[in-house]
C-alpha cells in the first residue's frame, strides 16, 4: 500500500514540455486532471545529443542499470497472468545518433509461454539523465506469428530520443520519454516524492511516483513508481482494463 503522509511537494523548477495531465493518487482511486495541450505532433521536439556527453555506467538513483542485474515483476496484463524478466546485458549498441547504448532485455510470459521479447537501448549523460534511444521488440501472436511494429531507433525515420528518468527528478517535471509520430509517443510527468510502497518484493521507502500518457492512445493513463538503488517497483494502469506489474525479486 503506497501512503502519501510522508510525500514532499517541491516548487515549481522547470517544466522540459507542457503537462498535459496531472495524476494525483490516494487511498487507491486515481484521478485525472487534463489541462490544454498539444503533443499530437513533436512541436519542434529534437533534442540535440552529443555523443562525448555520455557515460558508460547508468547509475541513476531512480534508474540503475548495473551491468547483470535482474528484475522479475509479476501481474496482469491483457485480461491474463504476466511474468516480465528484465536483465541488463553486458552488451552496447551503437545508435544511430552516434551514442553507445546499454542493451536490457525484456522478457514476457504467461505460464512458461513466450509474448514478447525485447530489446531496449540507454544511455546515461554526464549530468546524470538517462535517455530511451529505441528498442527492438518482437511480440509472439498466438497464431504463431510475430509482430515488430514496435521497434523504433533514435535518428531513424525521424525518431527522437527521450529521458526515461533525470538526474533530479522534481515536481512537476515533465518530459517525452520517446517520439516516433503515431508509434512512440510516450510522455511522462513527476508528481510525488517521499513515502513508502510494499509490493511482493518488501517495503520501499522515498518512492517516486510518476504517471505516464501516449498520444495514441488519449484516455489512457499509468503509473509507474521508482525506489532509490532500485528503479522501477510497480507498474499500473490508471484507466482501462485492470493491468499491472509488481516487482517480486533483483539480483545482481
């Protein structure tokens, strides 16, 4: 159970684009505010990344990737059990932005049978943010066949790269976490700090809470919160279909 008695709201520092909604959560009832705003195109969205910026260690409080370290979550998703195994490879890539990436694969499945396996890229800059620049996603079909309309590079067909979590994530930052017009579109907003959330795995304590939208899919809200030294401890959907994922063991 996630309590708020202990969360610490900061001043307003900065803002990287416009919210276009505020999640606020308690006692378990989610509730959306949507304010005016357009991100149904990137509005001028193309951040400039140097190549010489970044680092090979993600060490990100909120978002570590230590090279062998493994998450397992468990939850529902699909009107069926999931099982995710995430894994941080020793392996990098080379995007097409010219930045060396950190390969973390995602495994899904339900009963020990494969949904979907994919390959995620990111990097850590010198300031200390940790950027999405693509992914490679397969996703097994139950007709026995595959699906890779999900997969997407920084610097090809016009795809951006985004921040999966900042340095210094303060309320109420906002940020694109992706962007490939009409594929990945993701964004996401900061909107509480401090406080404690139990989930299979133990007790977490000073959790970030920071719910996320897509554009192609308006309506549509989650949440995802992070603990320090750990990253991310719950994943769950705010509006539509029950889904959700918590986080049962790491290692490494």
């Amino acid at each position: 159970m996630l309590s708020l008695t202990d969360q610490k709201e900061a001043p307003v520092r900065r803002k990287l684009l416009t919210a276009i909604a505020v999640v606020a959560i308690a006692g378990g009832t989610a509730t959306v505010w949507a304010a005016k705003a357009d991100t149904s195109s990137s509005s001028g969205y193309e951040p400039v990344l140097d190549p010489a910026n970044f680092v090979s260690t993600i060490d990100n409080n909120y978002y570590p990737l230590l090279v062998g370290r493994i998450w397992v979550y468990e939850g529902i998703k699909d009107g069926q059990t999931q099982t995710d195994t995430v894994k941080v490879l020793d392996q990098t890539k080379v995007v097409a932005e010219g930045i060396t990436t950190r390969v973390v694969s995602d495994v899904a499945t339900h009963d020990g049978n494969l949904l979907e396996k994919t390959f995620d890229w990111y990097a850590q800059d010198k300031q200390g943010n940790v950027w999405y620049l693509g992914e490679d996603t397969t996703a097994y079909l139950p007709n026995g066949k595959t699906d890779t309309s999900g997969s997407w590079q920084a610097g090809v067909h016009d795809a951006e790269p985004g921040i999966i979590m900042e340095a210094n994530p303060q309320i109420p930052d906002a940020y694109r976490q992706e962007y490939l017009a009409g594929q990945a579109e993701d964004s996401a907003w900061i909107v509480a700090q401090g406080g404690s959330l139990t989930v299979p795995y133990g007790t977490v304590r000073n959790v970030l809470t920071s719910p996320e939208a897509t554009q192609i899919e308006p309506g549509l809200y989650d949440q995802k919160i992070y603990a320090p030294g750990i990253g991310l401890v719950l994943e769950q959907a705010l509006t539509g279909p029950t889904e959700y994922a918590k986080l049962v063991s790491v290692t490494g």
